[in-house]
C-alpha cells in the first residue's frame, strides 16, 4: 500500500501484488499529477509479485511520457532486487535510468 508521506514522497510498505496494485497505482498517478518530481520509497516492501513490478515499471513509463521524473529510493531492498532481476526489469530502476 502507498501512502503519501508529505508534498511528493510516498512510500510503499508491506505487500505490493496483485490484489492492492490498483489502488496503489491510482495514488502514484495522483501523486505525478500534481507534482512533477516524485520520490517513492520501497525500502519497506515485505513482498512482491510481477503485478507490482510491472506497476511501477509503467508508472516510471508514464512519468517520462509526461515529462516528469520519479525518483526510487530502496532499491537495495533484497526482495524487491530480486523481482526486479527476475522481471529483467533491474536495469529499468537503475537511478540513471529513472532520471
């Protein structure tokens, strides 16, 4: 589940999968309409499955189509590394490539 922590820092805690991956993703896209640069915060994901990974590989899609940029912090996080990689998506989350 996210939540909005202040102006445009959320964070992502417990599970991340498919049966909360829409209303997560609804205040993602909350949160890049109203401000151009986000920070989502996974460092606290306990789990993970490929309906999230490819959530917030689609919500860092639409920010670059809107111009506007999505910064990842806890990327270490040892599970959502490990979906990532198996996803083929680690490359895609890279802070380089997010920018």
């Amino acid at each position: 589940m996210a939540f909005l922590n202040n102006t445009r820092n959320l964070q992502i805690k417990g599970r991340l999968y498919s049966g909360n991956v829409s209303e997560t993703q609804e205040e993602l896209e909350y949160a890049l309409e109203v401000f151009n640069t986000i920070e989502i915060n996974l460092r606290e994901i306990e789990v993970v499955d490929i309906a999230g990974v490819f959530m917030l590989y689609l919500m860092l899609c639409k920010a670059k189509e809107k111009n506007k940029k999505i910064v990842f912090t806890g990327l270490d996080n040892p599970i959502l590394h490990n979906a990532l990689y198996i996803a083929g998506l680690h490359n895609a989350f890279h802070p380089a490539a997010a920018a």
